[in-house]
C-alpha cells in the first residue's frame, strides 16, 4: 500500500531529474529563457503597484495588503504551473497519440502527464511571487498561529491549483484543443483574486468562495492574518478552511479525470 | 490458460459528423464486434485485415488502452483495462506509425526514463540494451535526438524501447511501415530470435504479407471488426487457392477475352488477367485465347497469399 503511494511520487521525482538534466544540457538557451519569463512576470506585479501611485487604497486595501493577496495565490499557482504544467498539454498528447503510449507504462497516466518534459523556465514565476510575498509580510502582526495559517494557506493554494490545472485540463479528453479554457478558469481566477474582493459585486464574491473556491486559499486567511472581518459578512471560521477547500477541489479533478481517462476513445489511426 | 483470451469482444465509437450549420449528426461505428480468439504463450501470429478492419482497436484493447464496450478480454490473466499499470510490466507495444520515444531528447536518454518507468535494474538494463544495439545496429545513433533519426533508426529506437523490461508479450502495429528491404529482414529476423530465445509471444498487425510468411505460423483475418479466418498460414492458401491467373498481353487494347472456362479479372490497357480453376489444366485455355485473340505475351500466376486474403475480404465471410 506504501509503495503503491510512494512510487509514483518516486517516479515522478526520477522522470522530472532527467528532464532538468536534459534542459540544463542546453544552459545558455536556458538562461535566457528563465530571464525572460521572470521579466515577464515582474511586470505583472508592477502594474499593480503603478495603479498605487494614485490612489491609496483599494477596496479598503493597501498596497502591502494587496501584495499579501496576491503573494498567495501567485506562490500557490507558480507551484502548481512548475509541478504539473504539462497536464496543460492533455489534447496535444490525445492528438499525437502520446497518450496511447502513456496508457501502456506502468506508471500511474496523471504522473507520466505531470513530468512530461518538466522545465525549470517554469520557476520564474514562483521567483517573482515569492518575492512579492516577502515583501508583504511585514504588514502582518505575527503570532504563531498566524504563521501557521499562512503555511497552511500556502500548501492549500498549490494544491487547490493542481486541482484546477486537472480538472480544467480533463475538458480535453472531450474536446482536444480546449488548453485555453482551462486558462479562463486558473489564471482568470488568479487574476481576480489578486484584488480585495470587496471590490467586485457580490456574487462575484460568492462565486469565487463557492463555485469556484479560490478565495479560500487566499482572501479568507489573508483576512485571518491581517485581523479583519470579512466585509462581505460572511462567517469568520470560513478564515481556517483553505485545506479543505483544496481537498474538494483535488478530489473533485480526480474523480473526473478518471471519468475521463475511461471514456477515452483513443485516436483512429 | 491461454495467454491472451479475447471472447465477443465489442467496441463502437460513436463518431459525431457535421450535418449542416451548427449541426451535428451521430452514428455509431462498430470498429470490432463478436471478436473471439485464443493466443498460448510463445505464439506468433499475424492479425491482418483491411484498413479501418478493427486491427488496432483491438490491440488497443488487449493494452488497456480502449475500454470494450462489451464481451470477455483476459491476458496474462489480467482483465487489462482494470488492471492496466500491472499488465503494463508483461507487455510492449510498438505502434509503427507512432513513437514512444521522446523528440528531443537524445536515444539514451529516452532509453533511461524507460528504465525508471519500468525499474529495470541497472545489470539488466545494461545487459538488454547492449544486446539490443548490436541485434539492432543502433550504437551510432544513442547520442543523436530521436527528431533527427531516419523512420529506420526511429523504429529500432521504438522495438528497442518496448523490449527493455524483457515483456512476456510484444504486440506490434505495422512495424514495418516505410522501412527499405534491408531493414525489414533485419528485423524480421530480430523478432524470429527473440521469439525463438526469450519465448515472447508476437501479435502482429501489417499490410505487407511478407511480414506474415516470414514470422507467422497462424494467422488471423479479421474485416469489419470480425475474424473470418483463423488458422495456419498454408490453410489460408488451400481455402482461396482454388483459382490460379493467366495474365494475357495482347497486341492491341480490347474487348475483355471471352473464352470458356475462364473469366476475365482486370483489364488495364492491352493486359488481361484472367482467373481459371487451379486444378484445371492451362494448356486448352492458352490454346483457346491465342487461336482467337492477337496475343503478344502470355503468362501464368499461382495463387499467393494475397489475393487468397483480397477474396476473403470481398466475401467478407
Ligand atoms: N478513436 C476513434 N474514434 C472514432 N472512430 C474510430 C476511432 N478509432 C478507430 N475508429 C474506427 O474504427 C474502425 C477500425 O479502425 P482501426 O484503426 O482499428 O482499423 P485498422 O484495422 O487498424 O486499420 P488500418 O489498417 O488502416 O490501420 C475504423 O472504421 C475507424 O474509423
Ligand atoms: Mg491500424
């Protein structure tokens, strides 16, 4: 039973070092490739704080606290994007028939899908998330608790983001070239979450909590740490859930994902 | 037990056309309907048919690939779209038009995830692909992308890959498509060794006959998703060897020969081919043609596996 848990991970860890090794065969291309997308994702921030400029707070929020949020969500879907980015690619592998050949090893098909030419290009943008993460912290009054709700909040945020990279990749099994689908809901709800939700209307609020659980990894505990109410008036507990949230998530994708993986219909030649 | 034990085995696809603006319109495609068959372990057989007959759906199901829409499928004793990553150890599957082998990395390299994936220890690992190369001619070529690789070298890369955790099973989707003469004998004769010193059982599917009288003993028709022969190879010869041809080149382009006792096939231009009884003699028919047509040639064919094979398919048995 251990082993049948432990090996695909042991799997998956032996799959993405040959990648690396691979990549890193090739260091100059590598190295402009890891500037340029830590450039690009530096900019994303910057726009943010440009907006700052002329006013001083947003939706009741400042800068820091702003960067906080957005630190979050941007740690949680740098991990997951640098993990198992390549489950993206679920149409592409149907088309060419990859997927075929993924079915006949004997390693569980979401790992082989997960490593699939793993890169570290990938890293830039948990660089610049991080990065915006430190620069926030010290906004926060920190106790012990409040650390380890941020821990938990950052673990919970790279899970739930592996959630939602597979369960909106799974569309694919149905309609092969749908990768950008997938993006409306993952980086789309990234970018929402990345401004006080006192800002939108409230359903948008509401969906972002019960449809589509984002919130839960970032706004709620970020509320928790900074020793706010939710403004929108919902209960104060919801500030301690971002690890179920995810489990619902993660189980939710699983489940599909198997759906998917049996309906598969193959290719006709 | 037999090793592979397939018993009304089923699958359909329901294939969506347009039909129309906005429109589509649903049918159904039985790609393989009441399959049954046996393989013992250590056969070689050959699975040919017509194209879109059913021959990779099938071997998609008998890897787990493809989920049957119904009947019995067993193969090593694993129910293989259940039990896929278990059965995964016990086979390997080359699909000729496709490569398992990754693009941009180098052979070797591809070579090693597959020792990972499949934790072949390291000796044997080494002793597997040493053997392989050399069988196979490939030590050149280990260092160099598999994207810059002939379709030659990329298929001996792909069967190298497929044997390296040694497969109780190998199944193999055309593996010779698009390989020069030299190759294909090559690897006929790889795979005759391999059967003949490791005992891997060999399903293959091909278009080229010559594969299936070099390797197979048995072999198995199947058209419309059903088999409609299954037996020796010489059997298959005996049951559609009944006519034999007399191809006849006449000085001019005609009417197609009509004489007693034989009937016109083909005609292409001047040349006619015509087919008569095989037990029959050919001399009175040679005789009849040329006292009442202007012939410049004439020439006599025995019956060959293939169009032993094109009758069944026509009959559809
Ligand atoms: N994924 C699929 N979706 C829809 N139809 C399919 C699919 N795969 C196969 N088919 C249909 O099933 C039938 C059998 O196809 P299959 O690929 O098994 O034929 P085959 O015997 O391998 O032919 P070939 O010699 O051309 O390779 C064909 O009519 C094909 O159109
Ligand atoms: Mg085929």
């Amino acid at each position: 039973m251990a082993d049948r848990l432990w090996r695909p991970v042991a799997c998956y860890g032996d799959m993405v070092r040959l990648w690396i090794r691979a990549e890193l065969s090739y260091p100059a291309s590598f190295a402009m490739l890891v500037v340029g997308s830590m450039m690009i994702n530096a900019l994303d921030f910057v726009a943010i704080a440009i907006m700052f400029s002329s006013i001083d707070t947003l939706g009741g929020f400042g800068l820091r606290e702003i960067a906080l949020l957005y630190g979050a969500t941007g740690v949680g879907i740098g991990v997951a994007d640098t993990a198992i980015g390549s489950v993206e690619r679920i149409g592409e592998f149907v088309r060419t028939g990859r997927l075929d050949q993924m079915l006949t090893k004997p390693v569980p098909l979401l790992v082989q899908v997960c490593s699939d030419r793993f890169t570290l290009r990938r890293l830039g943008r948990i660089t610049q998330a991080s990065v915006v993460l430190v620069w926030a912290l010290p906004i926060v009054d920190w106790t012990p608790t409040r650390v380890l709700v941020a821990v938990v909040m950052l673990l919970s945020s790279s899970a739930l983001f592996f959630g939602l990279f597979v369960l909106f990749s799974c569309v694919q099994f149905w309609t092969t070239d749908a990768s950008e689908f997938a993006n409306a809901f993952t980086y789309g709800g990234n970018t929402l979450t990345q401004y006080p939700l006192t800002v939108f209307p409230r359903e948008v609020a509401l969906a972002l909590t019960f449809v589509l659980p984002i919130a839960f990894v970032n706004w709620y505990p970020c509320l928790y740490l900074l020793g706010r109410s939710d403004p929108n008036g919902l209960p104060d507990w919801l500030q301690f859930c971002s690890p179920l949230a995810a489990a619902a998530v993660i189980t939710v994708a699983l489940l599909v994902w198997r759906t998917g993986v049996r309906r598969y219909t193959s290719t006709g030649s | 037990m037999p090793l592979i034990d397939v018993a009304g085995l089923e699958r359909t696809f329901v294939v969506r056309r347009r039909a129309g603006f906005m429109r589509r319109s649903k049918s159904v495609v039985r790609a393989v309907q009441d399959l049954t068959f046996s393989i013992e372990a250590g056969e070689m057989v050959g699975y040919i048919g017509p194209n879109g007959a059913g021959k990779s759906t099938t071997i998609k199901m008998l890897t787990g690939i493809l989920v049957p829409t119904s009947g019995e499928l067993r193969v090593a004793g694993l129910e293989p779209s259940r039990q896929r990553t278990d059965l995964a150890r016990r086979i390997g599957v080359v699909f000729g038009q496709r490569t398992t082998l990754w693009w941009d990395l180098p052979l070797r390299d591809s070579f090693e995830l597959l020792q990972k994936i499949y934790r072949v220890p390291d000796q044997r690992f080494r002793e597997n692909l040493d053997r392989f190369v050399e069988l196979l001619d490939l030590g050149d070529q280990l260092d160099t992308p598999v994207r810059q690789l002939s379709l030659g070298q990329r298929m001996r890369g792909d069967i190298t890959a497929a044997l390296l955790h040694d497969p109780e099973i190998l199944y193999l989707d055309e593996p010779t498509i698009g390989l020069d003469v030299v190759s294909k004998g090559r690897l006929r004769e790889f795979l005759r060794a391999l059967n003949a010193e490791r005992g891997t059982t060999l399903l293959l599917t091909t278009h080229d006959l010559q594969d299936i009288e070099a390797l197979c003993d048995r072999v198995i028709v199947i058209d419309h998703g059903t088999s409609v022969y299954d037996g020796t190879l010489a059997g298959l010869h005996a049951q559609g060897g009944s006519t034999r041809t007399l191809v006849v080149d006449l000085v001019d382009t005609g009417p197609p020969i009509d004489v007693p006792g034989a009937e016109v096939r083909k005609v292409e231009g001047p040349r006619q081919w015509l087919s008569f009884p095989a037990d029959a003699s050919a001399a009175p028919l040679v005789a009849a043609v040329a006292s009442a047509y202007d012939v410049a040639d004439l020439s006599i064919q025995e019956p060959d596996i293939e169009d032993v094979i094109r009758e069944l398919y026509s009959h559809g048995a």
